[in-house]
C-alpha cells in the first residue's frame, strides 16, 4: 500500500536537508529528506478528501521525484492499472475509486503513467460528469471498461505528461510566478538577446530583479548553463540532473556574502564572461568535451563562493583561520573550491569514477588560476610555452586545461574591458570593499595593502590596474585559436578614459592655479 510505504506521518519534514522554490527541480540530498517527504506525502493523502479534491492537488517536483523513485521499476499500462485498482469494485463511489488508485501506484506500473498519475493524483476525464467513476456501475461491470471511456482516461493521462513536460522545459524566468512583472521580464528577456556576447548588461538584469543579486544569478546561470549551452542534453536522466544543477545553482548563490563586490552577481559576471569568450572562440570551444564545458561553466558561477570580502594578503597578514588552515597559500581560492566541490557532490557522483576524477582536477586547477599572486607568473609561464612553440594551439588537448586557466582569470578581470558605465558600476563596488578592509587594516594597526577612503587618486589607480592586467589579454591573443582584441580595444578605451579625466583635472588645476596667481 502506499500509505505503508511512505512511512509513519510523524516523521519531521527536515527544512535543512531539503530547500526548494516553486518550479524547482531539486531532488533531496539524503535518505532521511526523503524520509521527511513521504511522511509529508502521507499526512497530505490523509487529509485529502477524495478524487474531486484531489484533482486541484499540486505536487512538488519533490514529491514527484519520490513517488517515481517508488515506482521507477515499472511496466504496466494505464488499462492494467485501472483494471487492478477497480476489480473487485462493485458498486463503488468515485471516492473509493480515488483510494484505490492513489493506492495502487505503489504498485508495478509504467513510469510515465506513474508520474502523471502522481502529478495529477486524480486527474480524470471529461467524460466524468456522465459518471465515468460512479456509483452507477463499476468498471468491473462494464460500465468504465467501454473502449470510449478508457480512451478518454489515457487522453486525459496524455495531457498531463505534455503539461509536465512543457514545464519541465520551461526558462527559469517562467517558473517565477509572481516575482517579477510581465515588464521586469520583458526587460530580463532583451538583455538575454545579448547573453551570449562580450556587450551583455549583467546589471539590466540585476535591476531588472530589484536588486536581489542571488535571483539575478540563478537566472543568468540557468539561462547559460541549461539554455543556451545544453550542455546535459546528451545526458542520460537529463530531466532529473537539470535539478541537481539548479539545485547546486541555488545552493552556491546561497552561499555567496553580501559583499559590495564579491558576491553571487560576480560569480554570475564571470561565468558569462567565460561563455562568451567560448563562443566567441569557436575552435578552442568546439574541442571541449561536454563534461568539460559543464564543469567550466559552474566553476566559473561558484570561482569566490564564501567570500568574505578581504584579500588573501589581509588574511596571511592578520592570520585568519582560512590563512592558517591553507598554509599560506591561496586560502580564499582553497575555501572557494573546498566549499563548491562539497555542494557539487549530488551531481558530480552521477558521473563515471574517472570523469570525477578529471573534474576535480580541472575544477581546482581552475579556481587557483584566479588567484592574483599568480597573475605575473600566469603570463610568464604562457610567454615561455609561446617562446618554445609560436604555434601553441588552445585546440590541442593537451593546452586546454592552461587555456581554461587563462579564459577564467581573464573573465574574473574583465570589467575594465566593458562599456564605461558596466565598468563604472562595477569599480564603484570592488571600491567600497576595498576601502572597508583599509578601514578594518587601520583600525587593527596592520600595513595598509588597499587604498583609504578620500586618500585614493582614482586615475591614477585604474590606470594602474589596468597596464597591470593588459598583458594577459595581449599574451593570450597569441596563442592559435584564441582571439582577445575585444578586450584590448575595451580595456584601451577605458584608459583613454581616465587619461581624459586626468589631463582635464590637470588643465583645471593649472587654471586655478593661475587664476590664483593674478590675484
């Protein structure tokens, strides 16, 4: 019986274990949530008054994931189903009908069939009204085993595996009933036009999403990942490991502090960089395999999970526990591939040992990349292979972990290579953060390693950072099949900027200055 199956109602419904949003396709991560779900199923099918109350009642993806589990070994039709649930019927109503159907699907049946009566649970056909289910004869007797009514059951049956599907394939934008208005939408849906190129406005989105940054992430990461990449179309259970990414999406966006800049909006910034400069790359990208290209893309999403805000040379400097615990070396880039690679687990397990094994390489390899210490040595060491072999082609197999290593890094720094106000927005954040930690370097007596609050010449500093970071995109233009002039001629624009802006406060200066000497 399915009542037995789902255990005892008193079991607790475990919120910590399981976290879902409406039109999630989250799976649960362990045997005692699945537990907590079929109790709530259980408490759920008791209450429930019967077939025409059931008919309204609304399963989550969670549920129906447990259910199917139940039933997943299934063969039998929908015919042999009703046949089973209503063979000793005589004359029964249609609630006792609904009893035995809700059940009977415990029982063997096919796994379609199973998951729409579970999505359903009661759906009947319209020929219901003429007492297709009632008391004025049973199906055992005849009176629903007529060909016509069958066929409207399975009709019936069919339309709620198309209404699944359809949401199954539906954006992440229309499974958001109610948070956004048809406007804010419309908005998102136009900046998605540019999703896939180097020009895309990230913060139309965020704005878009009144400024909740997870939200506007897990969209951009949806919108990427499962949309546009189909990067798990060719995957076996597809439907089912699509929740485990949105799942691993949500929880990782999650995870990200509220920092002015090192937030789940970067982490979404960065994996779009690193889209579009895959496709703006089409050999070096046509050469990665589709695990690969997934595990890029997320490690991108999740490259400063658990940011806390602070430079790792804060960190060495005031000994923080991250510092201690990784020796010194890349502590925020250790904690950012410990934590993501934990939350990965559920989806990464799906995969064949050795695949795993690549991808946690590939996925660590990846995050260190970030790490500005190792920016100098990056160039270098691309300098020296290209010194060895002119001919260093992204393409080869053998190159494609250090060229991932170099998109990733140059995605992270890519701001200043956008159009002025996405970089200006974007400068305004990383600021604040820094003159926080300057404040909190003050205060604790240590050396200051980023610039105070009123003591920084802006100029003068970007245009610092970036001649500091122009040659990784110049060195990475050289290898064959990567082209990086873009980012050059964006980053080239953004100094003419600043050199304006200083050559203009020079000339006022001056100006001033003489005005002053007249007097």
């Amino acid at each position: 019986m399915f009542l037995e199956l789902c255990g005892s109602p008193d079991v607790p419904y475990d919120d910590d274990e399981w976290r879902e949003e409406p039109g999630d396709e989250a799976l649960p991560r362990s045997a005692m949530a699945e537990l907590g779900i079929k109790a709530r199923l259980n408490r759920r099918l008791r209450t429930c008054g019967g077939s025409k109350e059931a008919a309204t009642l609304s399963l989550s993806p969670s549920e129906v994931h447990v259910l199917t589990r139940l039933t997943e070994k299934s063969h039998e039709s929908v015919t042999e189903m009703t046949r089973k649930a209503t063979a000793t019927a005589t004359t029964k109503s249609s609630e006792d009908f609904f009893d035995r159907l809700r059940n009977q699907v415990s029982n063997d049946v096919d796994l379609s069939t199973a998951e729409s009566i579970m999505s359903a649970f009661g759906a009947t056909p319209k020929s219901r009204r003429q007492s297709v289910l009632s008391t004025s004869g049973s199906w055992a007797e005849g009176g629903g085993r007529s060909p016509g009514r069958r066929a409207s059951f399975r009709k019936a049956i069919k339309k709620v595996i198309h209404t699944n599907r359809l949401k199954q394939k539906m954006s992440a934008l229309d499974r958001l009933p109610g948070r956004l208005s048809g406007d804010q939408k419309a908005i998102v849906r136009q900046a998605f036009d540019r999703v896939s190129a180097w020009d895309f406005d990230i913060w139309a989105v965020y704005d878009s999403c009144g400024g909740d940054e997870r939200l506007a992430a897990q969209l951009v990461a949806e919108e990427i990942v499962l949309e546009r990449r189909k990067v798990v179309e060719s995957r076996e259970g597809k439907e089912g490991f699509c929740g485990l990414l949105r799942t691993f999406f949500r929880e990782v966006l999650a995870k990200y502090e509220k920092n002015p800049y090192h937030g789940a909006l970067h982490g979404a910034d960065v994996l779009q960089g690193v889209h579009a400069l895959l496709a703006s790359n089409a050999r070096f990208e046509g050469a990665l395999g589709e695990d690969t290209l997934l595990i890029v893309l997320v490690d991108a999403l999740a490259h400063d999970v658990g940011h806390p805000g602070l430079t790792n040379a804060f960190l060495v400097e005031s000994s923080h526990e991250l510092a201690v615990r990784y020796n010194d070396h890349s502590p925020l880039e250790n904690m950012h591939a410990r934590v993501a690679l934990d939350l990965a687990k559920p989806w990464l397990s799906t995969m064949d040992r050795d695949v795993q094994k690549r991808a946690r390489f590939t996925w660590i390899e990846l995050v260190l990349a970030t790490d500005m210490k190792e920016h100098a040595a990056a160039i270098f060491g691309l300098e020296h292979e290209l010194s060895k072999n002119p001919d260093y082609d992204a393409a080869e197999p053998g190159n494609h972990t250090t060229c991932l290593k170099i998109f990733i890094h140059a995605a992270d720094l890519s701001n200043p290579t956008k159009a002025w106000p996405t970089y200006e927005r974007w400068t305004k954040c990383i600021m604040e953060e820094f003159y926080a930690q300057a404040d909190k370097e003050k205060a604790d007596g240590h050396k200051l390693t980023v610039p105070l609050r009123g003591e920084c010449k802006m100029d003068k500093f970007q245009l610092g950072f970036l001649g500091f970071i122009r040659p990784l995109f110049v060195t990475a233009t050289k290898i064959t099949n990567v082209d990086m002039q873009d980012q050059i001629d964006g980053l080239d624009a953004i100094a003419k900027k600043w050199q304006d802006k200083a050559a203009a406060e020079a000339a006022g200066d001056a100006a001033e200055d003489a005005d002053n000497v007249r007097r």
